[in-house]
C-alpha cells in the first residue's frame, strides 16, 4: 500500500483472509457493515482513536448494530442472509442468486463448546462451513491430543467426505460455542445434478484452497526436512 496522507477519522478493517483494508470513509463502513461484510466482531481500526476495537465498540457504529437480534442456530439456513455467507471464504465471488439456490442444499447446525463436529473413523458424510465459532482438528498420539488445525468463521473442513465418503481421519471440535453449515454428501451429489452450473464456481474455489492448504503443508515439510538435515550433519561434525 502506497504511503500517502491520511484523514485522521477513518478506518482500517481487518478482514477474514487476516489482511487488512482500507483505509475508508465511515459512509463506506457503514455499507461493508449493512452489506454484512463487517461484523459485530470484525476488528476494525480507527485512526481517530488510535486503536483496534471490535466494530460494535466503535461509538460511531454501535447503532449499526444495536437493533440487531442473534440468529437462532436451530433456524433455517434462510436465516442466514447472502450477506453474511459470502463471508466464507469459498463462497465470496458468488451472487445473491446463486447463494440463495445453494441453501436448498444445505443444513444449519450449531456446535456446543467441546462437542465434537466429526469423530475420527466415522464415515465421512458430509462438508462444513463455519459461519460462526472455532474448532480444531486433533488426533491423539498416545495419551496426548496433537491438533492438527485451527478453523476459524470463513473456513471449511470434511470437503474429502464428499468425494471418496472414506472414515474421518481426525476429531473436529467446537473450542467455543459454533454454527456450521452441513453440506451432506447426497445433497451435494443433488446439486450437481440440478445444478451444475452452481457446482463448478462451487468446485473451483473449493480446489484453489485445497491447493494452497497442500502447498503450506509442503513447505512445512521441506523446512521440517532441512530442520532436521542440518541438525543432522551438525551431530555428526560434533561427533
């Protein structure tokens, strides 16, 4: 980002790819906020105030909120607005349109803190979307639990189920209260049938993450591999 003068009553938003945008005019906040791309929770810089706050914290935003009731995660999935799914990160470059046709094939869910999503060696059913929450994938290596990954809202896991419907290969639990999205394997295999042309932009942006997720866990290995190297030839010159 270019450096350039800066008004000193406008705003930085810290969005969910955890990159930061703007800086921006509070007209221009105000409809990130009512377009559902800024949450209650979005952390938001304020120059003014010289500090990060929660965008309901913020006295200019807090009557943006206010009115606002929280959704029943038992409800519908139409609960949810187009707004607030295309907050997932996989789903963000598809209309309103095509978000309203995808919930027919999905179900809400809400995970209690501690529940568990997936058990490791169920069969594997169905994909999820996290709308709201945390969970971690872990497995246990002896008496001691190994976590694997942390989701967070905008994230994805179980996408493999839907294609190979293989046993789990980990737990996934809630580490807070946390509402999904399920897309089961049967409607997934409906929306490709009755809606193919949702399907691909759908498979796509599902593959570009699965790719970049395998090309950080490839450079994890290779640093892990030349950790391990050098520590290695270092033991053997000492001996």
């Amino acid at each position: 980002m270019q450096s350039q003068p800066q008004a000193n009553n406008d705003f930085v938003i810290w969005g969910i790819d955890d990159s930061p945008y703007g800086p921006v005019e509070l007209p221009v906040l105000v409809k990130w906020i009512k377009d559902e791309r800024v949450a209650a929770d979005t952390w938001v810089f304020a120059r003014k105030a010289g500090t990060w706050q929660r965008a309901a914290e913020i006295s200019e935003l807090k009557m943006f909120f206010g009115s606002k009731t929280q959704q029943d995660p038992g409800a519908s999935p139409r609960a949810i607005t187009p707004g607030a799914l295309r907050r997932i990160k996989i789903l963000a470059d598809l209309s309103d349109a095509q978000l309203e046709h995808l919930m027919d094939f999905m179900e809400l869910q809400r995970g209690d803190q501690w529940s568990a999503a997936v058990r490791q060696g169920d069969p594997g059913d169905a994909m999820y979307l996290i709308v709201e929450g945390e969970l971690r994938a872990r497995v246990a290596v002896g008496e001691q639990e190994m976590i694997i990954s942390t989701f967070a809202p905008g994230d994805f896991f179980g996408d493999i189920a839907l294609f190979d419907h293989g046993p789990r290969s980990a737990d996934v639990v809630a580490n807070t209260n946390s509402t999904l999205l399920r897309i089961s394997a049967a409607a997934f295999d409906r929306l490709t049938r009755e809606a193919p042309s949702l399907a691909t932009p759908f498979l796509q942006s599902t593959a570009k993450t699965l790719a970049s997720r395998i090309r950080a866990n490839n450079k994890k290995i290779n640093l892990m591999s030349e950790q391990f190297s050098a520590g290695k030839a270092a033991s053997k010159a000492a001996s």
